[in-house]
C-alpha cells in the first residue's frame, strides 16, 4: 500500500502525517505545497508564478501545477510515493489518472483526514504565528478552506466510488491520528 494520497482540507495535518508515514512506509513523499514554497524561496519563475495565488489562499493553474507533478512522478524515487496536496481539483484527478496509467503505477488508497472547520482556522492561524507562511492568516485560512470546499471536497466521491476512499479522524494528538491512518491501511 504504498501508492497514496493523502487528502483534506488546510490544517488537517496532511503534511505533518505524510511526513511520517513517507518514514514508516519508505514511499516518497510529493508535496505540492512544499514543491511551490521551495521554488518561491529560489525566485523561480514558477515560484514567482504561484505565489500570486497561493498568498490570495487560490489554487495554482492546473496546468502548471500538473505539469510539476508529473516530472517529480517520473523522478527514480516515486515509484512509491504519497501524494500531499494533490490532486485538489477534477482535471488534476484526470491528468494523474493518465500519468499513472502512463508509468503503470496504479493508486492503492485515498486517506482522507477529517476535522472539524472551526477547529482547522484555530491550528492554521495558530501555526501562522511561526510557520513564516504568508497564507496562513484568518481571512485566507477562510479563502482556502472555501476553496477546498468547492473544489477539492466533491473529488471524495470519485475515490469513493474506485473503493480507494478511507476516511480517518484527523482530530486528537499526531501519534494517535498516525496510528489510525496505519490502520486504515492495514499496516499496523
Ligand atoms: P498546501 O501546503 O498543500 O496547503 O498548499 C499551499 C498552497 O499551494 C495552496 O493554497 C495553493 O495555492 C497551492 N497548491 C498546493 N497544491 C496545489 C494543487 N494541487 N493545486 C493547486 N494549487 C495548489
């Protein structure tokens, strides 16, 4: 079970889980978010691209963002990987059926983390006083978690209806939270 994606809304804990569960599984772990931040340091012109959105709490063009993903999918270490932060939108699910039908790497499971809205502008402003992220204020939290709503939410139901979907409680400490992803996964 090592092809993945770890979906939910901002401030669920995605990335601090996909981090540990890239250790526990040895999978690569492939953040969309991280892969925008980095080139947003370096002054990329991709960086300078999505910033505009990600500091708005918008969602990156497709089209550059499927293209990102699919050169880091053809990089020697995914051929297990977890995927954090992508696919958010249809066409993304789409494109990443074709690249992975392309590479012969069928998905084994959709983790979806669950958390209560009020609860997630509470650790996102919360994390906002030291993370450094310029999206993670109060009025974009509002904006991004919107946007999830919108356009990430309904993908649930195409995972669900492929018999990938697993939905885990994202509420309560890291360990605890990792150790029900693990079960879900039937690796614990
Ligand atoms: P994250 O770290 O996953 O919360 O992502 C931070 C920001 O990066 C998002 O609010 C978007 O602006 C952008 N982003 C990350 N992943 C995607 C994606 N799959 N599609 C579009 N935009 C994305």
């Amino acid at each position: 079970m090592t092809r993945l994606i770890l979906m939910g809304p901002p401030g669920a804990g995605k990335g601090t889980q996909a981090v540990t569960l890239a250790e526990r599984t040895g999978a690569a772990h492939i953040s969309t978010g991280d892969i925008f931040r980095a080139n947003v340091a370096a002054g990329t012109p991709l960086g300078v691209e999505a910033k505009r959105y990600m500091d708005a709490g918008e969602y990156v063009p497709d089209e550059i963002t499927n293209g990102m993903v699919k050169d880091r999918l053809g990089q020697d270490d995914a051929d297990a990987f977890i995927l954090d932060g992508y696919p958010r939108t249809a066409d993304q699910v789409e494109r990443l059926d074709e690249m992975l039908a392309e590479i012969g790497h069928p998905l084994d499971a959709v983790i979806a983390l669950t958390v209560d809205d009020e609860e997630l502008v509470q650790r996102i402003v919360e994390r906002g006083r030291t993370s450094g992220r310029t999206d993670d204020t109060e009025d974009v939290v509002r904006n991004r978690l919107k946007v999830y709503s919108a356009e990430t939410e309904p993908l649930m139901a195409i995972y669900r209806q492929r018999g990938l979907l697993r939905e885990v409680d994202g509420m309560g400490e890291i360990d605890e939270v990792a150790g029900r992803i693990d079960s879900a996964l039937g690796i614990a």
